[in-house]
C-alpha cells in the first residue's frame, strides 16, 4: 500500500513538473496571492469548538476544523498592516481575497433541519456575529479603494447542501455540530463544502452563481471578474454560467474536479492560461503558503516560509508566475490568537524574502494576471 501511495505520489509530481512547461510563461518574476474563505461560516466560536471537543474528544480535527472562524474587521486591519509594510514604489503586496456571499440559515428542531434549505448574506452573519456598528465589508471596501486587497468571488454558500443534509441527519457528531452551527467537519474529501458538486442536487447551480454575482456587486460596487470554485470542484456548465454574467478568470488548482451525479470526482489537468468553457481563462496555484498547517503540527515559521519559497523559486525557474494560495485560517484569530500571529508573522517573513531575492518582483491581483494573459491569447489567436 506504501509502494502504491508512493507510486501516485511520484507520478503526481512528474506530471505537475510536464504540466509547468505548458501553457503562459513570463521572463519577469510576478507573485499574486489568493485566499479562499472570506465571509464564510466555520466555527462560530471557541466555546462551541470546546462543547464539540468535550463531546467528542476522540473526532480528529484538522487545522480549518481548529482555527477557521468568521473574519473580523481586527483580523483584516492587522492583515493590511502586514501588506502596507510593504510597499514599494516599483510594486506593493495585494490579497486577491475570494468571498463566500452567503451562510446557512440554522434551524432548529428535528423537523426544521435545512427544510427548505435557507441562505442568507454575509451581511446578516457579520451582523449576527459582530453586532450592527461593526462591518468588515465597509473595512474591505476601504482597503479595496487603497490597492491593498482586492475582492473577488467564491461563490454563494461554502456548502454542499446535500451532503451536508444527509450528515446531519445520519451522524449524531454532525448533528451536534449543526446544533453549535458548525460546518466542514465531514469525515468526507470535501468536508461537505463542494458547492458546485453535481450531487448537490437541493439548490440550483444557475441561481447559486446568479445570486452570488448580484450580492458581490451590491456589496462591493463592481462585477468580479474571477471566480474560484469552492474546493476547486466545478462542471463546464456551471463556467458557461460564469462567463454569462461577466466573469473572465477562474482560479483553481493544477487539477479541475468535475463530478457526476453521484459526486464521484473526474480529476482533469490544467494548463496555465488556458482558455475554459466560454473562453474563461485558468490560473493555476502552483505554490503555497499555508501558516496553519504548520502551527497545527507544532512546526516552525521558518519550515513554512522555506516551504513558500521553494515554490516561489520552482515558478519562476519555469518561468510562470507564483500564483500562492493562502486560505483565511491563516490569519483568523477568533479561535485562536495565536494562530494569526503565526500566520502573519509567516506573511511578513515571506513577503521580505521575496522582495530581498527578486527585487524586481510584480505583485497582481488574480483578474489583473489574468488580463495579462488574455491579452497575451488573443495576440495569439490574430496570428
């Protein structure tokens, strides 16, 4: 079994290594950071996480399942702090930050358990959680306008309606987790989060990417121009929709997930700058900076940054652009305030280093690389 695991694993890198040497390519170092998770719903607190660990001190938690928790106008201030430190003139750090628009409506009782199914925006959450003077919309929206960070679309909820429903209700430790208003403590790959799974059959894809488009432009004045799937899992249907409503770019990983109508997952490569269904173009993560992983294993700042920077250099000896993938957990500290102190002190660390070992770095946002590229595709296509 080891052999075979190894095997995979070998073959796995071989072909993400081929895959590098396809696709869009630039002779000039470009880093664009994106994070995932924005707005959502995971833990809504510490004391619910220690009544779930009480209750259930043998169920294994990951580091989202520890940490992850609706951001804070705190949480996002000390995060600008981290970027404007800095800035340069030549070019400054931005957070391409994805945005989950809407969360679950928790029902009570037995008979009321998602039936129908309710969603509200991320207006409601904030304002559930925080009160009604503190918005971190109005924090982001703010920072936006300065460069600092720059929104973009992760869809409506970060859930899969479906499989959520049927854990509830045939896991008692999904149920009391639902009873906290709890998500994403699957047992499952997906933990219950693929929105965009084929099986999740109880919403409409159509209108899930309708309403999300329509919150995000209310609430941040633009249409997005890039979508990230949640957990990376989408069909060509659900893209055509995309592009319909004026999305461009879909960020993603090296892998698209495509399901059928069990959810059974087709794992498809990617290239770089590739055009998608409609003519969307791909971005693909090919590095990662993820503090809350090693905070959660008891591992140093420094192994993290080191690990970052790795794939920073492997981009640009193939010369393609770091594209980072850093989720929210990283620097939330709701649960945890040490988590985010370790994640922004990862940030910061990483952000020195790139700028002292490529000091003629271009930092982008994901829609500005991914114009780049268009650009570049349709010179190509006059040919």
């Amino acid at each position: 079994m080891a052999d075979d695991e190894s095997s995979r694993s070998k073959l796995f890198r071989v072909g993400k290594t081929a895959f590098r040497k396809l696709g869009y390519h630039c002779d000039n170092p470009v880093v664009v950071i994106e994070s995932d998770d924005w707005g959502a719903v995971r833990i809504p607190s510490i004391q619910a996480l220690k009544e779930f660990e009480h209750k259930y001190p043998e169920r294994e938690l990951d580091h989202y399942q520890s940490y992850d928790t609706l951001d804070t106008v705190e949480d996002i201030e000390m995060l600008s702090d981290v970027l404007e430190r800095h800035n340069q003139q030549t070019s400054s750090p931005v957070f391409t930050m994805n945005f989950a628009m809407a969360n679950p409506v928790f029902q009570t009782g037995n008979d009321k358990i998602g039936t129908p199914f309710l969603w509200e925006p991320i207006s409601n959450t904030y304002q559930k959680y925080y009160g009604r003077d503190t918005n971190p919309i109005d924090t982001i929206v703010s920072l936006s306008s300065r460069g600092i960070i720059h929104p973009q679309l992760h869809g409506r909820e970060h859930l899969n309606v479906t499989s959520w429903r049927y854990g509830i209700l045939n896991d008692k430790k999904l149920k009391y987790a639902y009873e906290l208003h709890m998500v994403g403590l699957n047992d499952g790959k997906y933990c219950g989060l693929d929105a965009l799974n084929r099986a999740n059959t109880e919403i409409s894809h159509y209108e899930y990417i309708e309403d999300s488009i329509m919150l995000f432009e209310v609430y941040f004045g633009f249409v997005p121009m890039s979508f990230i799937a949640p957990c990376y899992v989408i069909g060509a249907d659900e893209e055509r929709e995309l592009a319909s409503h004026g999305v461009r770019i879909l960020q993603g990983g090296w892998l698209t997930n495509r399901t059928n109508s069990k959810g059974k997952l087709l794992r498809l490569p990617t290239v770089l700058g590739s055009k998608g269904h409609s003519g969307l173009i791909k971005l693909v993560r090919n590095c990662q900076l993820e503090p809350a992983w090693f905070y959660r294993r008891g591992k140093s700042s420094e192994e993290c940054v080191t690990k970052a920077l790795k794939y920073v250099k492997e981009a640009f000896q193939a010369k393609q652009p770091a594209i980072v993938c850093s989720h929210r957990v990283n620097y939330v500290g709701g649960i945890d305030r040490s988590n985010r102190e370790f994640g922004l002190k990862c940030l910061d660390s990483f952000l020195s280093e790139v700028m002292r070992r490529w000091p003629m770095v271009r930092f982008m946002s994901s829609d500005e690389l991914g114009e780049q590229v268009r650009r570049i595709s349709c010179k190509g296509d006059d040919k």
